[in-house]
C-alpha cells in the first residue's frame, strides 16, 4: 500500500482470521483504509500454541 512504510506489516500483526482492508487498483495501485489484525471472530479465537502453516517452508 503506498500509504503506509515498507515496514509496517513487519511491526502490525495480524492474526488469522484478522482483517486489512484496501482501496485501489493494480494499474492504480492500493491505500490501506483499515488493518484490524485481531481475529474477527475475538480474543477467544487466539491460539498462540497453534501450528502456523504459513510459517513453514516451501518445498518442506
């Protein structure tokens, strides 16, 4: 998004299930408008011991 740093991702979490909203176009390009990084569904749905398949290698 270009109206945020590089680093920003890098420093916001965001949880599954949690949300980022953009406004733009490819050929335009995108604008953050909102980053709600809790789950959507609340804090009960935060499991910090679960496996994070994101997290894993490709071709592992």
């Amino acid at each position: 998004a270009t109206n945020i740093p590089a680093i920003f991702a890098g420093n916001n979490e965001l949880d599954n299930t949690g949300v980022v909203e953009l406004s733009g176009s490819p050929a335009d390009g995108w604008t953050l408008v909102s980053w709600a990084g809790a789950p959507i569904g609340g804090p009960d749905l935060v499991d910090d011991t679960a496996s994070d398949p994101t997290g894993e290698a490709i071709g592992h």
